[in-house]
C-alpha cells in the first residue's frame, strides 16, 4: 500500500511539474512575441530593430488590443493589452468583445454554407430564387448571367458598395431593406457589372446575403447565427446583435479615431450584420480556426461538412475562397481576412492543414501598421513565414533633399489629409496621421518608411514643384514654395 501511495505521489508531482513547465514556456513565448515587434523594413547593414507592443501601441495611438494565438489545435495563448474604455478605465482583457468589421464575412459563410447541406439553398442558383420581400434589380448585366449565393460569397457577384461607415449611437437605425435600396447613409445595392465576370470585394453582397438567410430561415440573421454557428462553436462571447445589447456593453470596447480619441457614443452601429456586424474576441474566432482545421483534418461530426470546407477553401477569383481570402496552397494553404470598422481594426490568419492561427483586434483606426508588426513577430518566433521584414539597402541622400520637404495633400474616402515631408539631422521623414516615420532611400528619389509606404518624388516641369506618389497609388502635388 505504501508502494502505491508513492507511485501516486510521484505521478501527481510529476505531472504538477509538467503543468509548470509549460506555463512557464507559453509565458516565454508571449513575452517573445511582445518584445520582438518588427517593421516593414529593415535597413541592409544595420542592427536588427525590434520593438515592445506597449510602446508601439503608444506610437500608433492604439489605446487596446487583443491576441489569440492558436499552436497544434488550441489556443496556445491569449491575452489583452492597454485599455477599452477611457471613460470608464475598464482594461482590455481576452474576454474583451472588438467589433470583427469585415471578419464577420467569413463567419457569415458558414451559415449559408450550412444551410446549403440542409438542401435549403443552392449556391449555384439565382439569389433571387430565396428573397421574398426585396429583390435583385434586374438589368442588362443580368440578362445571361446571375447573382448567386456562392459569387456572393466570393466578391464575384458584380454587386456595388464597397463597405459601411456605421451608424452613430444618436443616428436612425435604418431597415436591412433600406440599407438594400439606398436610404441609408450608402448607395443602393445593385449589379453594374455581369456577374462572374470580375472579382470586385462588395460589402453590398454580403448584405443581400444576409437577407437571402433570413428570407429562407424567417429569423432574423443574428438569431440564427447565434443558435446554429456562434454556440456550437463555442463562441460564447460574440454575437451578431445590432445594436449591441445592454449586458453586453460592460465587456465591450470603444472605438477610438487616429488620434487615440474616442468615437462618439462609444461605437457605430451596423444593421449590415453579415457584411460588419459581428461583436467578437480573438479567442473566439480562434474556436472559429480551430474547427475549420479539425474539419480539413478529418473530423466528421464538424459545424459543416469535409465537402462544404473543401467548396469554402477552394482558390476562386483573385485568390478568394466562399468567405474568406486564400494564400499558398497545398500543405500551406491559408484562409485570412482582414477587418476594418469606425474605431477598430482586426485581422485573422489560419493555415488550413496546420493547427495554427493568430487573431488580433484592435480599438483604433491606426492600428494597421501596428498589427503588421505584430503579425511579423508571430511569424518570425514560430517560424510560419507568413510575413517578414523587407530588406532595404540604403543610397546615398539625393542633393536636393531639402526640396522635398513640405506638406502634401491628398483625398480618400472623401476626407482630406496632409502628409507633412521634413528633414532631421541629414535624414528624411515623414508624418503622416501625426505619426513620425524615417524614410530611407532606395533609389533616384525614391524612399522607403519603416512602416513599409512607398515614396516616389518627381520633378514637375515648374521649378521648385515637385510631386510624389504614395504607394504606386495615390498622387499628392506640393505647392512652390513662397
């Protein structure tokens, strides 16, 4: 008897041991990951920078975050960083709910998807089949080919409306059939182009979608992704309610502008729930992840079926799957998607047919850069290869540096910017956003920031008036100077 007492014994130190252990190698992990922040660059010959996630938060005037990191099947960490509410002082934690914004697309999908096993949809057949009270406008884009569920899914459908700014707490809470025909505060939804035809990313689409399921199912659309995808997930922090409920705003952040301000009211609402509406945690849509690779690996009791996964993951137009976007292939293969509402800023990334993941969210709309930095560090600690810095080799400084200096205008999504370009001990800079960024040159005036933007400066054929091109993309003119 006394023999077996110590047998016991020594099992349950030992594996008290093993449990410590690997607290304290998932803790090494975590603070690795946090103090090892990279930019989008790295200047050739130089020392490696890395950078600690507080004092980046800080730079970027991200006032909280969170991230899930999913490691051989389960969430391996998770944790909050920084603050929800400044009004209240309520600290972000992994329970804290974000706003998914266009992360709620991929989710949605496995709602459709579902119901197309239960033969209630065809995603190959014309939407318009499923909608009741509204309809798709038919046009000369429609007359040979037609909006269906699966184009809808895949950003094919040729359906207007990029996305959604949200609804301020104080604003009317339109109608989804409203939002569908124009009375909003966002253009109709309709076909301008033949569907299938080109890959467009359409918000509007998912909006219709999410009328085709409550037309099919009668509930309304949070209602069902709550009972038949949210719960089996074991998402039991995220819902699809808009606008929020009451029990759930003690756990929820606000939303914070550039600046680090809070938004007005807290948050915007969206009644375009499939398309931004999702409130969630990392955590969650790690569960989300996790079930997407059990399903891929074999599992045969998942939310859907091996079948339907296979039809979600498979490569479409401009490497779009039915809900999320696609990267790599084969044993590498990567199902993402990022989101972006007013006040927060989000991305997810899952490899398929391995059982990792990470999910970040973020409470402010200068958080992009940031979560890249994030996002660079995961994948340089465990070694994924999903996204590293590039390297830089630096040029001699052009002569006419100082005349590149001075503010650039420049327009986008109907808001006015300032790019302000000074120098500082013989080096470039640039502030975009009131954030200060080093600029190093590559090539005949052409620059590159730390935070990975793309400067190209031209001669204008008026003396002193030079030009610059901002990421290939947009075109900023400064004024002679006086």
């Amino acid at each position: 008897m006394r023999q077996l007492f110590s047998s016991v014994l020594m099992a349950a130190v030992l594996a008290l041991l093993a449990g410590c252990s690997e607290k304290h190698m998932i803790l090494a992990e975590k603070k690795a990951v946090e103090n090892g922040l990279l930019p989008a660059i790295q200047v050739k010959g130089t020392p490696s920078v890395k950078f600690n996630i507080h004092e980046r938060m800080e730079y970027y005037n991200v006032p909280g975050l969170s991230i899930a990191v999913v490691k051989e099947g389960r969430i391996r960490w998770a944790d909050g960083y920084g603050i929800a509410n400044t009004e209240t002082g309520k600290m972000v934690d992994e329970n804290t709910l974000f706003q998914a914004a266009s992360i709620s697309k991929p989710v949605a999908a496995l709602g459709v998807l579902m119901l197309a096993e239960e033969g209630l949809i065809d995603i190959h057949s014309d939407a318009n089949n499923y909608l009741k009270d509204w309809k798709i406008p038919g046009n000369e884009h429609t007359i040979e080919e037609r909006v269906t569920p699966a184009r809808l899914l895949s950003h094919t459908a040729g359906m207007t409306v990029h996305g959604f700014p949200g609804y301020p707490q104080n604003d009317d809470f339109p109608i989804l059939t409203d939002v569908l025909n124009g009375n909003g505060n966002t253009p109709p939804v309709f076909v301008d182009t033949i569907p299938g035809s080109i890959w467009r990313y359409s918000g509007g689409g998912y909006t219709v979608m999410e009328k085709v399921v409550e037309d099919i199912t009668g509930v309304p659309f949070e209602e069902f992704m709550g009972e038949r995808v949210l719960t089996p997930l074991g998402m039991s922090n995220s819902t699809y309610e808009q606008p929020l409920p009451g029990h759930f705003h003690d756990v929820a952040s606000a939303a914070y502008n550039r600046q680090g301000k809070i938004i007005e009211g807290l948050w915007h609402n969206y009644p375009e729930k499939a398309a931004a509406g999702l409130w969630t945690t990392p955590s969650d849509l790690a569960r989300y992840c996790i079930e997407i690779q059990d399903i891929v690996s074999g599992k045969s009791a998942g939310i859907i079926s091996n079948e339907s996964v296979v039809k979600m993951l498979t490569r479409l137009q401009n490497d779009w799957g039915l809900g999320p976007s696609l990267r790599w292939g084969a044993d590498s293969l990567i199902f993402e998607h990022g989101g972006k509402n007013a006040g927060f800023t989000n991305t997810l990334v899952s490899f398929a047919n391995r059982g990792d993941a990470v999910i970040i969210m973020a409470n402010g709309d200068g958080a992009r850069e940031l979560i890249n930095e994030i996002l660079r560090s995961v994948s340089y600690y465990y070694q994924w290869g999903i996204s590293y810095p590039e390297i830089a080799e630096p040029v001699e400084m052009p002569g006419e540096v100082d005349l590149l200096t001075g503010e650039y205008a420049y327009r986008i999504d109907d808001k006015d910017f300032v790019l302000k370009i000074n120098t500082e001990n013989g080096e470039l800079y640039a502030s975009k956003n009131e954030i200060k960024t080093t600029l190093v040159h590559v090539g005949e005036l052409q620059f590159i920031s730390e935070d990975g933007d793309r400067y190209i400066f031209s001669k204008e054929r008026e003396p002193g008036i030079y030009s610059l091109i901002l990421n290939r993309t947009f075109r900023l003119l400064k004024a002679k100077r006086e």
